[in-house]
C-alpha cells in the first residue's frame, strides 16, 4: 500500500473537525459543551463497525483465495477497530455521565455489546499472536473475525429491540434527520475525517506486517 502522503492528510483532517467541532459548532440547548463529545464518539463508533465489517469480508475472501495480502488486511483492520472501539468506550461513558447521570450501565444493551464486540477482537488478536503455524493462524483468525461480525447488526438494531439510554439514530433515518444544519454538517465532515483516518492507520499497519513477513521470510531461508 502507498499514499504516502495519507497520514498526514487523515491527521489534518481530524485536527481541523476538532476545530470546527469545539469552536465552530453551535451547542446543543440541552446538553450544551457535554455533546461535543459526540463529534468523537459516533465517527468512532462509525469507524470501528467499518473496520471489523471490512475484517469479515478479507477473512472470507482469504478463506476462499488463501491470499495472503487479505489476511495481513484483515489483521491491520482488527488492531485498528480496536484502537477506535477503545475510543468509543472512552468517550461514550464521559459522554454519559452529565447526560445521563451514570458512566455505565450494564442493563443498557448497546453498552454491553460493544464491549463484548470489543473482547472478541482482542481475542482475535491474542489468538493469532499465540499460533505460530501462519496458515493456522490465518484460518483460525478468519474464521473468529467473520463469527464477530454478525454482532455489528445486533448493535445497530438494539436500540430498536431493547430498553437503552442510547435514542434512537438521528442521521439515516426515514424522515429527515434532527440536527440542525450546523451540527449535521460537522458530523459528515467528522465521519469522513474519521474514516479517511483509518485508511491511514491501516496502510501503515498493513506496512508493517509485509515488512514483518518479508523479515521473517528472510531468516526462515536462513536457517
């Protein structure tokens, strides 16, 4: 993967939403500087279903193919949807707390499952450091990361099935979305800053893990 001048757009990008957020961002009447938080909170929650959809989809296709490029892709997604899952599950409670009076609730649906969404992929990610056969590992791994994925939709329709704090979404829906023009803007450019974001991470990871194999390639015709 090249663009390498990616990282470096994806970090202005994001530096800039947070400008615009924090200073150029009307408040929300009701919960006022708390919501800012939310500019954080759902692209990241946005980018970590993305990427674990997008570790799915390489490890199907890797279990057809056996293309080793979709494995290192898939495991690049995995290690970044958990650093923007972290962030959710940072952001969310700190988002809570003046909002909702509590920084968790373990009856709230959607809380729980995205930290149980977040353990799987930890797991994914123990899992293929405690394999050394690459084939195994890439199997095994492939097969854990397709068997996560179908939370992702759970998650989405919780609102819909269960008692939650979380309301209900506001951009996508049926009718028009509620935020006001300002606000809507900012999230699009915040999803799409958070998004090119995690190209960038993944490109560098991805990176990584060629110049890993190439390095452990080297020394297997060595020895």
């Amino acid at each position: 993967m090249r663009l390498a001048w990616l990282p470096t757009i994806a970090g202005a990008a994001v530096f800039g939403t947070v400008i615009r957020a924090a200073f150029f961002t009307p408040l929300e009447a009701k919960q006022g500087a708390a919501q800012k938080i939310f500019y954080v909170h759902v692209p990241a929650a946005w980018v970590a279903f993305l990427a674990f959809f997008l570790v799915a989809v390489a490890s199907g296709v890797y279990l057809w193919l056996r293309d080793q490029r979709l494995d290192r892709f898939a495991e690049s997604s995995a290690e970044v949807g958990v650093v923007f899952t972290t962030v959710v599950l940072i952001t969310g409670p700190l988002w809570a707390k003046p909002i909702w009076g509590t920084y968790w609730a373990w009856w709230d649906v959607r809380l729980v499952s995205t930290l149980f969404l977040w353990f799987i992929y930890v797991s994914y990610i123990v899992l293929r450091g405690a394999i050394e056969s690459p084939t195994l590992r890439a199997r095994y791994s492939a097969v854990l990361g397709i068997l996560g994925a179908f939370l992702i939709p759970f998650i989405h329709l919780s609102v819909y099935l269960f008692a939650t704090m979380h309301p209900m979404p506001i951009v996508g829906k049926p009718s028009a979305p509620s935020l006001p023009n300002e606000m809507l803007v900012t999230l699009l450019i915040s999803l799409a800053s958070f998004t090119l974001l995690y190209f960038a991470f993944v490109r560098s990871r991805y990176n990584y893990a060629v110049e890993r194999d190439a390095a452990a390639a080297r020394t297997a015709s060595d020895a």
